[in-house]
C-alpha cells in the first residue's frame, strides 16, 4: 500500500484536504462525487450554504491563488468597437445593455492603469474553478435560479485555493467545503426545494463531470 500524506487548506471561505500518492489509475480530467450539505444562520452576519464535494485528479493541477489575474484567469474582458476602442457606457451601440453592475465596469483598471469612464465587458468563466447553478422546484420541474439576471447581477462561482504548492504534479485526492455566503438565503428560498448542480475546473482548463446534489430545503440542512 502507498504511504499516503495529509494536507489541509483553509483559505476565506474555502477548505481543502488533499491526499497525495493515492492510486495511479486517477483521471487527467477532475473527477467529482457529492459528500454533504448544510445552512447556517448567524446573527448579525452572513448565512453560510456549505456543500461539500470530494475530488480525484491525476496530475493534481487544482486550484488557483487569490492573486492570479493574469491570462487565462483574468476576470473581465474589455469589448472594443471595430476600430479596436474600448465601449464606453456615452458611446454604447443599440445592442448594449442598460447599466447594469454586471455588464459595466465603473474606472476599470487596465495594464495598471484607471481608466476615467465606464466601460462594457464580459466576465471570463475562467477567472473561477469551481461552478455552481441553483434550480427551484416548482409543480414537480426544476428550472434554474440565474443569480446573474435582475436584479442581483452576481455569482455563486468561485476560487479554491491551489492543493499543491509546488510545480510537482501527482495524484491527488481529498474534499473540497465550499461555503457561500449572504444575508438572503433565508428570504429567497422560504421553504422551496431546490438542488445545487456543480463542477470544478483545473489549472490547464479541463472541467470535471457535473455533479447535483440531493434535493433540500434550508430547513432540511440547517445546522442547529
């Protein structure tokens, strides 16, 4: 049997233990399982939603720093008219849309430098590595709950921290805690069933399977 090494991360919101050496049949591609849900309400703070996933990966490329911003995990792109100028919120074609904190940028800055206007742009899914979608039930279906639409204009995606810390690429196992917070959990979701689909993504861009996680309701999952 191979020794195997335990390292845990604890990162803002993040948690992460990593098995190093485990097996060699591990994918190249991350590979995912569902491990648990909870909700926590805490007076006068944020309420935690926290799902937990375990991972295999063979080459153990997983996680990012909180610092890296650079291409291919810059988190905006800048879109340019056809003279290659960036779009301004003054000079926005018909097809742009209304302002909006998510689709417009206030004094961005670009190669170190503040620009004075408001600026169009696009988020950059790869700026994340881990992936969350949030679906309701309502007369027996599902149907996605898009954080991204009116009028909340966020995400739930996110950054693990790296589980390696050295260029040395090996195997690697372990869980991943994913903690999300706000203040209305509670005042959204009532007493609705929803699930959590989710996926996680390496340094070199592969995605994992999706996984979705059993059906709940916050009263079903909060902790005490």
């Amino acid at each position: 049997m191979k020794a195997k090494s335990y390292a845990y991360i604890l990162v803002l919101i993040f948690s992460a233990g990593a098995c190093v050496s485990p097996p060699d049949n591990f994918p190249t591609v991350p590979e995912i399982s569902y491990e648990g849900l909870s909700y926590l309400e805490v007076d006068g703070a944020s309420d935690s939603l926290k799902v937990a996933i375990n991972f295999r990966d063979a080459e153990g490329d997983l996680g990012l720093d909180p610092r890296e911003d650079n291409p291919p995990y810059n988190p905006l792109f800048f879109l340019t008219d056809e003279n290659g100028d960036y779009i301004t919120y003054s000079n926005r074609p018909e097809d742009a849309p209304s302002y909006n904190p998510r689709d417009w940028a206030v004094e961005p800055t670009i190669n170190n430098e503040t620009i004075e206007d408001t600026l169009w742009v696009e988020h950059n899914p790869d700026y994340y590595n881990i992936f969350v979608r949030f679906f309701i039930k309502r007369n027996g279906t599902f149907n996605e709950f898009k954080w991204t639409d009116a009028p909340y204009y966020t995400t739930f995606d996110g950054r693990f921290p790296l589980i390696l810390n050295d260029n040395n690429q090996r195997a690697v196992e372990g869980t991943i805690e994913y903690a999300m917070l706000s203040s209305g959990w509670r005042s959204i979701f009532r007493n609705d069933t929803v699930r959590l689909d989710l996926q996680i993504q390496d340094r070199a861009l592969n995605k994992s399977n999706v996984i979705s996680t059993p059906e709940f309701t916050l009263n079903q999952i909060q902790q005490q």
